[in-house]
C-alpha cells in the first residue's frame, strides 16, 4: 500500500493537470484564430460545439456549494467545524486523501474510527481477526449471500460510499422503507460495535448533544447537565458496549436535535431533507440500542429518558409511534421504582433524586396531557414523589440543593405548568372523558375546569395583540417568548379539549352558547399566536405551535360551515385567510396537506349555498343550572373514537353528499394526536347542513342526561 502522502500527490497532479485532450492549444496568433473560426463556420455559419470538460469534483458538495476550502476528510475540516459532520455529502466526487496534521487530542478518536473501519472490511473478506472480535457475518454464511450483502453495504455507508437514508424520489424508497431496511442490516449485524459506527466524531458528537442541552434543558430538563456531560466526556466507542442503554440516549439526543436544525428558518430544501433523515437514522439507532441492551428486562434511567425524548421528537414529527412510546416510558419509570420518593434511600444521591423526581413530573405532565385517546396509565394513588425543586442544575451538588426564588426561570419553571395543567387535564378526564365516571358530570364541574384554566393563564406572562397577531417579544428575549408560547398554548389547548363537544351544539342550543364561546376564542387565540411569528423568526420554527394552529384552523372552520352569517363568522372568515396564506407556502407534510384539504372542502360548500337554513329552536332558552347533570361521557373527537371509520363509511352510504361525509376519514385514523376535529355525532348532523336539510339537531343535541 502506498504512503497516503505518496498516494496525495499522485492524485493531485492527475486531476489538477489539464488534459491536451480536453483542452484545445492555444492560438499562435490573431490572424490564424480569426481564420479558423471563419472556417469552423462554413456556409451555414454555425459553430460545431464546443468540448466541455469532464473532470469530477474533488471536494465536498458543502465546500463546492459554499465556495469553501475542502480538506478531503470524511466529514471534511469546515463541514466539522461548523458542527454538520453528518451532512458532508460527497455524492460523485473524488475524494482524495491528503495528509495534514492532526491534534493530539483527536488521534485517539481517528484511530478508532480507522480501527472500525478496517473491522468492516475485513468481515467483507472474511479476515479471521475481524469474525474474532464479531463483525463477521452469521456462522455458515455462503459467500456472497444476504448478510454478505449487508455487510457490504454496511461497510459502504461507515466508509461514506452510501447514505443511510438515501434521497426519495416520486418512485423511489421512502423514509419509512429505508427506516425498515436499516433495522433489516441491524437484524442481521446484532452488535453494538456496528451503532457505534454510526455516531459522529467524538468532537462533533459533544457539540450536538451540547447545543440540544443549550436549546432543550430550559424546557425539557431529561438531565442533570454537569454529570451527563461528566459521563458523556468519558464516553467513547470502547466503553460503548458496556452501556447500550446510555448509547441510546446519546442517539435520542442526536435525533431531537436534527429534528431541530431541519425547521430552522433559512435552510434550504436540501438541507432540510438530509437533517430530516439524519433524524430518523438516529432515532431508529436510538431503538436498536435500547432493544439491545435489553431495556424492558433490565430497564434502567437511561432507558426511560431515551424514550422520552424519542416521545418528544416522533411527537414533533407526527409519528404514531409516539403515543406507543410514552406507554413504555411510563411503564419502564414504574419498573424502577420513579413513582416513590427517593429522598434518604441509601446509595441515591442528592442529585439523582432531584432527576428523579423531575422526570417522574414530566412522566406524568406528558400522559396527563396526552390527547390521542390513549387511556392514562398513571393513577394518583400510584405514586408518593414530592415536589422538584426550583433550582438551576449548578445549585444541585452532593452536598445539597440552592433552591431559587420564583419566578427565576429554572428549568422546572415551565414543568412546573404543565403539572398544573396536568392535574386539570386528569380531572377533566375521568369526570368527563371516562367511560365509567367517579363523580357525576354537571354544567359546575365545566365551569370550575374552566375558570381554573383562565386562572392559570392569568399566571404566564400576558400575550399583546396587534390586531388578530400575537405581538412577538424582542428576540433577545428568545427564552421567555418560548416560555410564554409553550405555556399559554397547552392551557388553550386543554380549553378546546373540554369545550369541544359543545362548538355546534351550542349554535344549534343556546344554553351552552358559553361553552362554544370559549372553544372559539382559545382557537382564534392559537391561531394569533400562530400569525404573530413569521417563519424568519426563531419562535416559529418549533412544531408544537403549527400542530395548533392547524386544530385551530378545523375549530374555525366546521364553526363557520355551520354559521357562516353568525356573530364569529367575520373573524373567522379572515383568520382562516390569514392562516391558510402562511400555511401554502410550506413544504406539504401529510397533516398539514390533509387539513388544507378538509378546509377547503368545507369553505367551498360554503360557497355554494349562500342561504343556509335556521338551526332548530332549542325546547327552552333559559340558562342552565349549574346542578344540570349532563350526558356521561361527553362526545369524543373523531381521532378518538375507534369506530370512526366504520361509522364514517355508513354516513357515507346513507348521505347524499358522501363525499362531504368521509372528508375526515384518513384525519381520524392516522393522526390520533389531533383534537381539533368533530366528534360523529356532532358531524352527522353537519353532513345534514351541508345537504341542505332543512332540519337539524331536530331530537335536541343530546348533551342533558335525561
């Protein structure tokens, strides 16, 4: 083998040296060249093309995209330095070697990435060191046959000769497919030595799991940041293996802040399509991790915070998956015991304790808050922990805790409303939601739920509206703008969960007119909020706040199908507007295409009957008492329901407008997160509205137990 220096120059004059082939000599004088081309051109005067060079670039598409010099590595210097190892795409260029010095601190790390990758090719060759330490294919493998020809494509992709997830065209693999065949190659390679591989230089992996740390924690506290960086600046690929389970949180980390980097405003299609992978093979090498550490027979802490931030990003994504993952992140922290109080348990220290009680907390706030119909897994008298404490992770040591006054935002500051709301969102789910209710449900329980939400919201710091927008923050009050649009968007969304079931009866019956004006001015607020921050802004890049406005956006909508002249008509007419112009200049997600197409559906039936019939006179328009007991359980949105598409496709089949009726199917069964649709009964009376019936809500609205 030659000497890399050797092999440089070698490889520099061949494609640095222009070929006389392709390069035409040059002319000896003027005269000759003003000959030549009147000959060249004949009598037709057209000139015969020009030769084009064919030569291959031989630097990175980042560096040549960039005008930036390239060092020939895999990642490249620049593609490093700027923390985007990961996205250095060398498609059909040459790359080079070139010798260059490197640090003392990162010739450990080269030298194992080298020793990975002589790994894998030997198990291409079937090298006997390389079967000896298990990179080799299965025992009695045939040469040549499918794990050979994983294991070729395994070492292709740790070599950067392959993507994991390769682009997606009209006819090519999706991203689910290539998930698919990655968890096929992990199948047939079952060692932690090949996850390994696919993590990024330890330099570049510390500085994307520390910008998740710097953007997240204030949010999301999963860690204790000086001991988790503790542990990670020990971590490398020798000791990977005897950790799996910490391996799948870093992956867990990395997926989220991918997730991240793809919705920052700027990025081009392009890089938003590779971060967006890069993603997901993180996310799935997340679950191989875990799977092979054995994490639901021998779960640990590792093990439940991976999972909770794998929650966290297949939430962000639409993912159906994440609802499954919260189950078992549930499940797992009462395993281990996270659902009791650890203070003064010998051999825990000061510091675990308060990480298990945070995450405990963020356990429950997350099941308590869950939308997707998911029953909740965690009861109050499953657990006795006490309190986190507010504090920033630097007064938490051994020796004790500093606890900081409110409201110093700390990272439990915006748990520490999302619990609040959590212990609403429980409540009004076993009064309200449950198929077998404690208590009985009455017009009071609506309207204590209701006060105690506005109460919280008077708590968060106040939203300024600029007509129908929410007026943004400076953003060098990035951190607290987040705060507030975190905070008051859960609190309006657990507003329209409880007021939903009552948005078209209370047009048809006015005695719960109440109760649809605060669901149509929590979605009209969502939606201010949604319009306040354009996409330059650093705000609008986060997905929670487009996944209300999109509920919000079908509130206002079945709300103004059904009274399209009435007294929010105007308002909503134009925030619908507002809303839809932002939303069709982005990239078209499965979600997002799917609710521009009901709304449209909807608008246009609209559009086609100018005069629409009167709702039916309720039997009596006096106020209802507050001891009215109403109908138990309250009337599920159809994302909810698991009877949706049978029902759905009967409406159909008994309607004139079948169409109109099944407009909600692909919504309700595979998006189980959106709370923002009608329930069957509510929309069986709208299919009649947009028939033109003449009668509607003609046997009442049914909420009044008899």
């Amino acid at each position: 083998m030659q000497p890399l220096a050797s092999t440089s120059a070698a490889g520099s004059e061949q494609f640095d040296t222009p070929s006389p082939i392709d390069v035409a000599p040059a002319p000896s004088s003027k005269g000759k060249k003003k000959e030549r081309d009147d000959e060249d051109d004949g009598d037709d005067g057209v000139k015969p093309p020009v030769k084009k060079r064919n030569r291959k670039p031989v630097t990175c598409a980042q560096c040549r995209r960039r005008k930036l010099k390239c060092d020939r590595g895999y990642p490249c210097g620049a593609c490093r330095d700027r923390g985007e190892g990961h996205m250095c795409d060398w498609g059909d260029a040459i790359r080079l070697p070139q010798p260059h010095l490197t640090r003392d601190a990162e010739a450990q790390e080269l030298r194992l990435q080298l020793d990975r990758l002589e790994g894998l090719l030997g198990a291409l060759s079937g090298h006997p060191i390389a079967a000896a330490v298990g990179l080799a294919g299965p025992p009695g493998a045939a040469a040549g046959g499918p794990s050979a020809g994983m294991a070729e494509e395994n070492a292709a992709e740790a070599l950067g000769l392959l993507a994991a997830n390769s682009s997606t065209t009209a006819a090519g693999p999706s991203s689910m497919s290539s998930a698919a065949h990655r968890a096929q190659v992990l199948a047939n390679n079952p060692t932690v030595s090949h996850l390994v591989a696919l993590l990024p230089p330890k330099k570049e992996l510390e500085t994307l799991v520390n910008r998740f740390l710097n953007n997240e924690h204030l949010y999301f506290p999963i860690v204790h940041v000086p001991t988790f960086q503790a542990r990670l600046a020990a971590f490398n690929a020798s000791n990977a293996t005897e950790a799996p389970l910490f391996l799948g949180l870093i992956f867990a980390m990395l997926a989220h802040e991918m997730g991240c980097q793809a919705t920052e405003p700027g990025a081009t299609k392009k890089a938003v399509l590779e971060k967006e992978n890069a993603g997901k093979r993180f996310c799935e090498a997340a679950l191989e991790a875990l799977r092979m550490g054995s994490y639901l027979e021998q779960p640990t802490f590792d093990a439940v915070r991976a999972l909770l931030v794998i929650h966290r990003f297949s939430e962000q994504n639409m993912d159906a998956r994440s609802t499954h993952f919260l189950s078992q992140a549930v499940q797992l922290g009462q395993m281990i015991g996270l659902n009791r109080d650890t203070a003064g348990v010998p051999g825990i220290s000061v510091i675990e304790v308060e990480e298990r009680r945070r995450v405990w907390h963020m356990l429950l706030a997350a099941d308590w808050l869950d939308c997707s119909g998911r029953p909740s897994a965690i009861a109050t008298s499953q657990f006795d922990v006490k309190p986190f404490t507010d504090a920033y992770d630097a007064d938490i040591t051994p020796n004790g805790i500093t606890a900081r006054p409110f409201p110093a935002f700390t990272p439990t500051l915006l748990l520490g409303v999302q619990g609040h709301l959590a212990a609403i969102a429980h409540n009004i789910s076993e009064t309200a939601f449950a198929v077998k209710g404690a208590l009985p449900l009455t017009c009071k329980f609506i309207d204590d739920q209701n006060a105690a939400l506005a109460g919280v919201k008077a708590s968060l710091p106040a939203l300024q509206f600029g007509g129908d927008a929410v007026i943004p923050l400076d953003q060098a009050n990035f951190a607290s703008d987040r705060f507030r649009v975190q905070a008051h968007s859960a609190a309006l969304q657990l507003t329209i969960r409880l007021n939903r079931p009552f948005l078209a009866r209370g047009f048809a019956d006015p005695r719960f007119a109440k109760y649809r004006h605060a669901c149509l001015s929590a979605a009209q607020e969502l939606l201010g909020l949604f319009l306040g921050y354009d996409d330059a802004h650093p705000v609008s890049r986060f997905a929670f706040l487009t996944y209300h406005c999109l509920n919000a956006l079908l509130i206002l909508a079945v709300d103004f199908f059904n009274d399209p002249h009435g007294l929010y008509a105007e308002k909503n007419r134009r925030l619908i507007g507002q809303a839809l112009l932002r939303l069709q200049g982005r990239e078209m997600a499965p979600v997002l295409a799917e609710v521009l197409r009901i709304v449209a559906v909807l608008m246009k039936v609209v559009q086609s009957q100018p005069q629409r019939p009167a709702a039916a006179p309720p039997t009596s328009s006096a106020p209802l008492a507050a001891s009215t007991k109403l109908v138990h359980p309250l009337p599920s949105p159809l994302t909810n329901d698991p009877f949706a598409s049978n029902r759905l496709d009967a409406l159909a089949a008994s309607s004139s407008v079948p169409d109109l009726a099944k407009i909600w199917t692909t919504l309700a069964t595979s998006f189980k997160t959106m709370y923002g649709t009608p329930d069957f009964e509510e929309w069986r009376e709208l299919v009649k509205v947009g028939a033109g019936a003449k009668e509607v809500w003609s046997a009442g609205v049914g909420l009044i137990a008899a």
